[in-house]
C-alpha cells in the first residue's frame, strides 16, 4: 500500500487506477463458471480502455457494441467483425451501412421500421446480415429505474405480441437473415431470481415463435449482472456460477441453439478506482464536507442514479472517525459522492480512493465546467 501511494502521490489528480490483476482475476472466473462454453460479448460502453479491452480480447470473448463508433473502436482494438453484436434504439443510416461493410456477426434490432431501414440498405449492397429481434419481455429487473430496460414503459425492444404479428413481413424480407432473439432487462441486478424470471419468459416467447415457424439458431440474453458496490474487496468478483446455472437450468434451449450473453459491468466494473485528493473542508449546521478535486464529471454515477460507491481515505492514519459528505467542485447541488460517509479524519492533500469506478466511469465522463478529463493509469 505504501509503494502504490508513493506512486499515486507523484500522479496529477483526480485519475483513474486499474488494478489489472483483478481484471485478470475476473476473467478467469467467469471463464471457470462458463462451463457450457455460452458465448460471451464484453459490453463495450462499459469500459473503452485499450488494455482493458486487449485483456478481454485475449480471454476470447466477443463485443457488445451500441454504436457504429463503438464497432470501429472495437475493430480497431483487435476484435473481429464476427464477434461484433450491434445494438441500440436509434442506430442511423451511417451506422447501419458503416456495420454492413464491415460484416458484423449481427445486429440486434429494436423496432419493425429498423429492421426496413436494414433490409433496403443491405438489398443496395447486395449483402444478407444476420439480425436478431430485441424482445422487450415486460419483466421488472428490480434495479434503479433509470437502468431499468425490459418493461413495458421503456424506448427498448419490441412486445413478442408484435414480433408474433410481424411475422410473415420479416420472412417476406429478402436481404435480413433472421437469426435469433435478444433480450436485456436492466444493469445492476443482483437478485438473481430476476435472471429466472426472464428465462421463464423467454421459454414461452419461444415457443409462440417456434409455433409460428420461425428458426432461432441464436438466443442473446443480455447483460446485466451487478456487483457489489459496498464491498469491493471482499466481494471482488460476481457470481459468474450462479448467474451461468440460473440460466443453465431455467432455459429450455432448442436442439443446437447457441446462447450469447452481454456482460459489461461484472466484468470490469471492480478493477477501476478514480482517485481524487482533498482540497478543502468545511461545515455547514451539522454538516461536515469534504471538499475534493474529483466531481460528476469524472464519475456521474451517483449523481445520474443516486449510486453509492465506497470511498477510502489512502492517506489518513488518524482512529477518529468522523461523518462526511464526500462531494466534488462542479458548480451543480448533485456533485455529491457521499452523503454522510463515515472516514478517518481528512486533510488537504489527503488521496481518496472512490471504488468500483471501472464500468461506466471513464466512458460516461465529460468535459462540463471546462474540466479537464481524467487519465487512467494501469497497475503494469
Ligand atoms: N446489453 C445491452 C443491450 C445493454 O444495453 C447493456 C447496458 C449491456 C448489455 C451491459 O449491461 P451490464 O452487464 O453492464 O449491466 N450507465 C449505467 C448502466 C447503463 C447500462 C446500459 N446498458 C450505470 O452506470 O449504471
């Protein structure tokens, strides 16, 4: 710990540290727990980082894109275009054919009037892509509702009422190859039952479509597997086993069927701290802030959704204990990383640890205020 303090004093804050070793920790359990071999797409807007992604890569899994930037990222990064999935309500006419040309393994579509726009495109190239429907299965995934995807009220998918009415106009289009289904209900779910629930949901889909003749080769099953935000050591790696048995044995797959999963942040999500220094305290009533140099536009999590984060003081050797609402400079009333947070006593200068800011940390942050945007430094 004194050496990586060392190290971090000497670093301009606020940054942000991967710790490699627990990426590579990660990947090997989820590896270890896939024992059906299920292919697994890393969830690209999780994590951008090219050493990230040339771990990720290296631990053979495929790519979960939601942007023709993203797909070029992801080339660009050493993936290739057959472990490409692409996904997103609003994907533009660029995206569309920039994802053609470059012969993705297949697009996730979300809408009937996407699938034309796809169909007319790829009929002008004279190229067939594999597509696969996303289902919105009307299920509550029991987390946040600002990451909530798979109900009724959200901009994503299509009913399996709909999918089972549009039926004969898919077949009647002659430039898709339809593939499969795909479904994500939400991030940050930690009651696995919720993972079961889907599957209940998934095997009735399914046999309405097989009913209707239609051939699923390929079933996609999303994401969304939380980790545990208050314990980031002890709890360094999510349930890979348990998450992978749910849907061993609640989902009745079709003879030769593949399953894919799309997991961002249980993989990535734990090896990442952004690191940020005090700069001032002060108080208010009964209110003791502390004042550092990271804010919302490093790490908008916990303004966005409320998230908590745990927070470490590196420094501090002090056994009093004292209150604080940890919050950043941003000219904004949510710039608040903690309320009421429970640290030894802080000073100026001391470094902060906030933890778990690996998945949507560094790619959700932004310039506002004319901020400078943090830099990531790796652990090797
Ligand atoms: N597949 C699709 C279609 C998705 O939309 C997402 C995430 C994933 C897979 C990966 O989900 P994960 O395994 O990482 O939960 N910014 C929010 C999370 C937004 C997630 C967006 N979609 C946050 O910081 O909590």
């Amino acid at each position: 710990m004194k050496e990586l303090l060392q190290k971090f004093s000497e670093i301009e804050t606020p940054f942000y540290w991967y710790d490699l070793n627990v990426l590579d920790k990660t990947l090997q359990a989820l590896k270890e727990a896939n024992r059906k071999n299920y292919h697994v797409h890393y969830a690209l807007k999780a994590n951008n980082n090219a050493p990230v992604l040339a771990r990720i890569k290296d631990a053979g899994l495929g790519i979960d894109c939601v942007s023709g930037n993203e797909v070029k990222h992801a080339l660009e990064n050493g993936f290739e275009p057959s472990q490409v999935v692409l996904a997103g309500v609003g994907k533009t006419d660029k995206e569309i054919e920039y994802a053609i040309d470059q012969g993705i393994f297949s697009f996730n579509v979300e809408s009937i009037e996407e699938l034309e726009v796809i169909n007319k495109i790829a009929s002008s190239k004279g190229k067939k892509p594999n597509i696969s429907f996303r289902i919105n299965p009307a299920i509550d995934a029991g987390t946040h509702r600002k990451i909530t995807t798979g109900s009724k009220e959200n901009k994503f998918g299509i009913s399996d009422e709909e999918l089972f009415r549009s039926v004969d106009q898919i077949k009647s289009m002659e430039s898709i190859r339809f593939i499969g289904v795909h479904y994500h209900i939400g991030s940050q779910i930690t009651d696995i039952g919720r993972f079961k629930n889907l599957c209940v949901r998934i095997n009735e889909i399914q046999s309405g479509l097989v009913e209707r003749g239609i051939e699923l080769p390929h079933l996609n099953v999303g994401g969304g597997l939380g980790i545990d935000y208050l314990d980031p050591d002890t709890k360094s790696i999510p349930d890979f086993e348990a998450y992978f048995n749910t849907f061993t044995e609640n989902l009745q797959l079709l003879p030769d069927q593949e399953l894919h999963f799309e997991l961002g942040r249980s993989i990535v999500g734990q090896c990442g701290s952004l690191i940020t220094k005090v700069l001032y305290q002060k108080e208010s009533g009964a209110t003791k802030f502390l004042i550092v140099d990271a804010g919302m536009t490093d790490l908008m999590r916990p303004a966005l959704y409320d998230a908590e984060h745990m927070a470490q003081n590196l420094s501090s050797e002090s056994s009093n204990m004292v209150t604080y609402d940890l919050v950043g400079p941003v000219c904004e009333s949510s710039d608040i990383f903690n309320k009421g947070i429970v640290l030894p006593e802080s000073k100026r200068g001391d470094l902060i640890a906030i933890r778990s800011a690996g998945a949507y940390g560094e790619t959700m942050k932004n310039a506002y205020n004319l901020r400078e945007l943090a830099k990531a430094y790796y652990s090797e």
